[in-house]
C-alpha cells in the first residue's frame, strides 16, 4: 500500500517558513512513514515576496490571503508560522473547515485562547499539534527512556537553560518578538516554553510556579528586520 499524500497549507514564509519546509522535503529521505508531505501552497500578506518564497522553497501555488488558503479543497493540513497573535483566529478557522492544524508556540496569547483554539479542534475532530520540537531531539528521546525505564532512579530536580543571543545588542531592532502586543510572552514564550514542554515531557507536569524575571535591554532603536536572523546592522558590520 502506497503512502498517503497530505497537502500543506503554510501560513507565513521568513524563517521559521523556512525551518518547517525544510522539514517537510527532509521527512521522506530520513523516516519512513505512512505520509508523505506535499508541499501544496505557502501564503503571506507581500504577494511578490510569498511568490519567490514559493519559487525557492518548492511550493505549488501562493496565497496572499490565509482565509483563501484555508478554503482550499486541496490542502489538508494548515500549518501556522505566523506572529503570536495571528494563531487563534487562523487555527480556529482553519480547524472549523476541517483542516488539521499546526502551530508554533506559542500557542496562544493568554489561557482563554488557548481553550478556544482546543475547543475548536476537538469539536471537529482534526488532528492537532504545537511545535515543542525539542521532545524529538535524540538526547531527549534517550532521557526520556531512561527516565521511564527508573534507570536513574527517582527524579528529585530538573535544569534547564536555553542559550541563544540573537537579540543580545542595544543596536538590535524592536521586532515583534519584542512587542508584547504581538508576542504576549516575549522571551518567556520565545524561549522559556520549549524548557518548560521538555520538563513537563521527561518529569511530569507542574504543580506551583515562582519566577523572577528582568529586562536587561530597556530601549531599542526601531526598524525592521531584513527576513532573516541577522538584521541588517549586523550583516553590514560583518561584511567590513
């Protein structure tokens, strides 16, 4: 019996656009599985940039508008990579069209969006998942085995710390990332809930939560970035 083909729908195309087609056109050459992505149409606001996001990535077709993508009668999986909070309104329609739904955490601004976006789902029975990629990371796998197996015993303390500095310069641009109004959890969300999914996937969930935080970086300039990780302050000095 021949694998089944299931079409994505890819709402955003920047970097993580990227990081997710990569990871469609790898899943046939490195696993065996009973499907086999299909890399039907890619969607974004700029209707030149989506279009060579669809040239260079492989696409079949673009869309400008995600409401169109979701309508689609040849797309089955809707898969969202766009700002923190686009998520609920696409994933909700998207589920309630009965498309099967993929996310990148966070997934929600607050609780209560993440209840209706769960509600929606679940009522019309799609599959659903939010990228907390790092459970799938063999190091994890393998504690996790380890863990389950009580080769270690029991488990009395978690640590975990989640290194990146992309954002480390005053010169770096307020980016959306930065903008509570379009992130709702900055580097807590960015960051903190791909530690927080691997302790809650290798000890168990938690119960009470006590936490300090800190800005460090309390102005930025703005400006936007050029698509990529590096912005284009950064690009140009390395260049010298």
């Amino acid at each position: 019996m021949g694998k089944k083909d299931v079409r994505i729908g890819l709402v955003g195309y920047q970097f993580m656009g990227k990081a997710h087609s990569h990871a469609y056109r790898d899943i046939p050459f490195f696993f065996e599985t009973d499907a086999n992505p299909i890399l039907q149409a890619i969607c974004g606001r700029n209707e030149e940039a989506v279009k060579e996001a669809a040239d260079q990535m492989g696409y079949a077709s673009y869309e400008t508008d995600w409401r169109t993508l979701i309508a689609r009668e040849d797309i089955d999986v809707i898969d969202i990579v766009t700002p923190n909070n686009t998520h609920a309104e696409i994933a909700i329609a998207a589920a309630n069209a009965g498309k099967h739904v993929i996310t990148e955490k966070p997934l929600a601004m607050t609780v209560e969006e993440g209840e209706r976006m769960h509600e929606a789902v679940s009522r019309n029975g799609v599959i659903h998942m939010v990228c907390h990629n790092y459970r799938f990371v063999p190091a994890i796998q393998y504690a996790k085995k380890l863990i389950d197996e009580g080769r270690i015993g029991r488990t009395y303390h978690f640590r975990a710390n989640y290194l990146q500095d992309f954002i480390m310069s005053p010169d770096f641009p307020l980016i959306w990332r930065l903008n509570k109004d379009v992130c709702g959890s900055g580097a807590l969300g960015d960051l903190a809930a791909h530690s927080l999914d691997v302790a809650r996937f290798l000890v168990g969930e938690i119960a009470e939560v006590s936490a300090m935080t800190e800005t460090f970086i309390k102005e930025r300039p703005t400006g936007a970035m050029t698509g990529a990780l590096v912005p284009k302050w950064k690009a140009e000095k390395w260049a010298k």
